[in-house]
C-alpha cells in the first residue's frame, strides 16, 4: 500500500514537471500545466496512473500550509489601512454578483434552488488559486493586492455563512446560521488569546532551535486544523487563522522561509490530484459553462466598479 501510494506520488510530481514546462513554454499559468498533467494521469479521462481518492489526504496538506502562509503574510494593520474600500467591496461585490447570478442562472437551464447555488459559487473565487497567481507575480503585498486579499476573506465569511444555511434552504434556519458564525468568532478570539499570552514564551524558548521553531509552527497550525475540523468549520480555515495569529510575531518570516518548499510541494500534487478528477465534460455543459465564465467576469466588473 506504501508502496502504491509513493509510485503514485512521483508521477504525478513526474507529470507536473511536464506539464508545468508545456505551460510555460505557452506562457500559461503553471497551475494550467498542473491540472492538464492531472487529466492525462488521472483515472477518469486519463491513463489512471494516479488514484485521486488516495492521494486527496497528501494533496490537502498543501492547501492547509499555503493557507497558513498566507496567514503569516497577513498584516492586519495594511489591511485595516485600505478601509472603507475594502469594507464595502467585501459587502457588496457578494451580494451584487448573487443578485446578478440569479437573474442569469435560468437563461443556462437553471432555476429555484439550483439558480441560487450557480448565484453563490460566481459570486465566489478560490482563494488558494488567486492568491497562488498573486503570489507567483510577487503583488500579495501591493495595494491592490492587499485589497484582493482582503476581498476573498470577505468571501470566505460569506462562504462560510451559506454553507451554514445550505442544509435549510427550503426553511432557512437562522440560528444555525447564527451558531456557526459563533464558532467561527469563538475560534479566531481563541486563537488571538493564545497568540497573545500562551504562544510569545513558547516560541521565544523555541528560537534557540530553528528546526524546533519550524515544528512548533506547524503543530500550532495543526492544532488549529483540528479545532476547526472538531467545531464543524474547514480545515483551511482554521490554518489561516493559525497563521494570521503568528503573523506579528519576529519568527514569521523565517517560518515563511523553510516552508516554501513544502508548500510547493505539496500543492502541485493538491493541482495534479484536482485535475484527476475533472471529467470530460459534454457539449450542454461546455456552452454552459463559456457562458457562465463570461457572466463571472462581467458580474465582477460591475460589482467592483
């Protein structure tokens, strides 16, 4: 079963090499080259190389450390500076793209419940590839950056609201709604708490040791992960979190420093296991979605503007 499991892992980091040489020989992202790679080696349309099943628990652990960088990089106070910009793009640009969605959804065959759920996912982005393309272009830390960045963690509270009332759609229960926002502020407050009181003394003896410190930073983001895994909430998000309570602390960029290989790792074979499982789409679909993609970026206009 190891053994099955590492002959998997080295095609695929095999095949991303190929295919992340092909997107750049294109000038493409290298994510592109990544998902391609995942849909020749995966089982679906592919030569069932790889097994996306088995390999999602090993892909995962590069979106929870990314997130967790990302965290680290996360300077309150810049974002706090860009204001009533930021505020009013991360209530608004939700709200419109939702309104926009659902009048659109049944012009592609969709209507009632299935029209709100198309509403929702346009109106949200994945904050792992944007922020992936932001950091690949060296703007997280520019202004608009930091604006975009603030803006997804806008959606990710929406996200985290709908899914909350997803299950009541057709009796919407608002103190469900009310409980898992509870948990999640329960979980952020917790985690300040410790950054604030707990965790300085910890890591202060912990930088006499750089590999100690290295590890202690992971366990804290783990721990996190299984809090937030245990209250009902992502394991993403309780990694960011993680990461946004170490981000005043002096160690967070060498933290930064030894984990980008990790990362990177990690979160090619969380890409190639993605487009392992992406099936081949039919021609309804193929409209529907160079339809939806034109709405997307033209909904997102708007509500920015």
């Amino acid at each position: 079963m190891h053994t099955d499991i590492l002959i998997q892992i080295a095609i695929a980091i095999v095949a991303a090499t190929l295919g992340g040489l092909l997107a750049k020989l294109l000038r493409q992202p290298l994510i592109l080259g990544y998902l391609v790679a995942g849909v020749v080696v995966g089982p679906l349309e592919g030569f069932g190389y790889i097994d996306a099943h088995d390999n999602e628990p090993i892909a995962e652990l590069g979106l929870i450390l990314l997130l967790f960088m990302i965290g680290l990089e996360i300077d309150l106070r810049k974002l706090a500076a860009t204001g009533g910009a930021t505020v009013a793009v991360g209530l608004g640009q939700f709200a419109i793209c939702v309104a926009l969605g659902f009048g659109f959804a049944p012009l592609i065959g969709f209507e009632g419940i299935d029209a709100i759920y198309i509403a929702v996912a346009a109106a949200l982005s994945s904050t792992m590839i944007v922020v992936k393309i932001l950091y690949d272009k060296a703007e997280l830390d520019t202004g608009p950056g930091r604006i975009t960045l603030a803006i997804l963690v806008f959606q990710d509270l929406w996200a985290i609201a709908f899914l909350a009332l997803q299950p009541t759609l057709q009796d919407p229960d608002v103190v469900i709604l009310l409980f898992s926002l509870l948990k999640g502020a329960g979980l952020v407050a917790f985690a300040f708490l410790m950054s604030g009181w707990v965790l300085p003394p910890v890591f202060r003896s912990a930088a006499k040791s750089p590999g100690l410190m290295l590890i202690g930073a992971l366990g804290w983001c783990f721990l996190m992960v299984f809090a937030s895994a245990a209250l009902g909430l992502s394991r993403e998000m309780g990694a960011l979190i993680a990461g946004v309570s170490l981000s005043t602390f002096p160690y967070n960029l060498n933290v930064i420093a030894k984990l980008i290989s990790l990362r990177d790792f990690f979160l090619t074979l969380f890409f190639v296991t993605l487009g392992a499982q992406i099936p081949m789409p039919t021609g309804d679909i193929l409209v529907a979605a160079l339809a939806l993609s034109a709405f997307l970026v033209l909904s997102r206009f708007l509500s920015i503007t």
